[in-house]
C-alpha cells in the first residue's frame, strides 16, 4: 500500500455530466499529481500542486480542473463530459516538488456512458 | 522537448529467458529517470531509480547518457513479472513524462 487514497475506485456517469475524484496523498507529502491513464493515450500527466499551489500544468482540458486543499488533500473536477473521458485517473503524490519519488494510488475508473 | 520511447508495445518471452525493455529519452538537462510496473490495472509501483542504482525483483538498469538509454533488464524472466512496464523520465522538477509502456509477457 503506498498510501495514496483515491475515491472513488469506480464511477459511472452520463455524457454532459460532472464528476469529483478525490485524493488523499501520503502522510507527509505535499505534491499532489493527476494523471489519466487510457488505452489510446497511455498515462498522460494533468495538473500538479504542491502545498496548495498549482505548480505544474500538462495535457489537461479547460473541462477539467483541480484545487488543493489545506488538509493537502486534492480534488480532480470532470465536466461536460465525453465518452472519450473514460479513463483511470490516478493521483499521486510526493515529498516535494523537485527530486522525489512520485508514489501513484489505485486509480478511479471513470466509464461516461 | 522532453520525451520518452519505449519501442516495443508487447514482449513476449519464456521462463528462464534474459529479458531486456528498451527506453530512450529525449531531454537537453540532467535526466531522473524511473521505471514503474503496473500489474493488471492496478497502482503503478516504483520498481526502480536511477540514482538509487539498485537491483529490485532482479530488475537494473543502467543510465547512458550517450546513447540517451535506461533499458530495463533482468537475466532470468519469471511469470510473475509478467506486467505493464513504464519509463519515465523526470525533468528537474518531479513531474514524469511517461513512455507509451511495454507489456512483458512471461509464458510457462
């Protein structure tokens, strides 16, 4: 177990929908990363904050967006959504925002119908 | 830019084989590089580090800077390694990018 707790494990939702995956990182770090894992993209890097602060942007969609909390947990926000959106979003998380080990969590299965 | 290739998407080999998964890296600075293994959908867990310069389950793999490479080998394959393999490359700050991956299939 690498500590990295995401919520929830699986989801189903409608097309024009929104949905929240949530993330507890390990105790003790303060990045948080989003990455999306699908079949014709492979992993592709979304956003990273650390302590709060969005610190790194990648190949996310304006449809998408995520905050960090004080707790240091962290929220991913899916909206509008597409059947192309299906996905295993994984958090992860580390130490620091530079020359860490990044520890990933079980993902959330998100299939849009 | 950045970027990572792992050139063979399926590798298929028998028990007991060498097996080597080949990772090439494009990046101007002073490359991290990572492998991760990914078991049937689930976590993706850290199998190695560069700096670490560790052997993990029989798993090493050697940076060259020359030849921009950080292959992932292991003399003698077993069935249990039989999983998705991911090269990442971090760029100074922790961020990964990773390659495509490569499935290992190890057969009795």
């Amino acid at each position: 177990d690498s500590g990295v707790t995401q919520t929830p494990k699986h989801l189903i939702t409608a097309t024009g929908q929104r949905v929240t995956l949530r993330c507890s990182p390990r105790s003790g770090d303060l990045s948080v990363y989003w990455y999306q894992q699908s079949l014709d993209q492979g992993l592709q890097f979304l956003i990273q904050y650390y302590n709060g602060e969005e610190r790194a942007k990648g190949n996310i969609l304006e449809r998408f967006s995520a905050q960090q909390f004080p707790d240091l947990h962290s929220e991913l926000n899916l909206s509008s959504l597409e059947l192309g959106d299906s996905a295993l979003y994984f958090c992860a998380s580390s130490v620091g925002v530079t020359g860490n080990t990044i520890y990933f969590g079980e993902g959330s299965w998100l299939t849009v119908v | 830019a950045q970027r990572v290739t792992q050139p063979e998407k399926l590798l298929s080999v028998f028990k007991g084989a060498p097996v080597e998964l080949k990772c090439n890296y494009s990046y101007s600075g002073s490359p991290e590089l990572f492998w991760y293994v990914q078991y049937s959908r689930q976590r993706l867990q850290l199998l190695l580090r560069h700096i670490s310069r560790e052997s993990i389950k029989g798993f090493t793999a050697d940076l060259n800077k020359g030849e921009t490479s950080f292959h992932l080998k292991k003399p003698f394959a077993q069935e249990e390694d039989s999983a998705m393999y991911y090269c990442a490359l971090g760029m100074g700050y922790s961020t990964l990018t990773f390659g495509k991956g490569t499935m290992l299939l190890v057969s009795p």
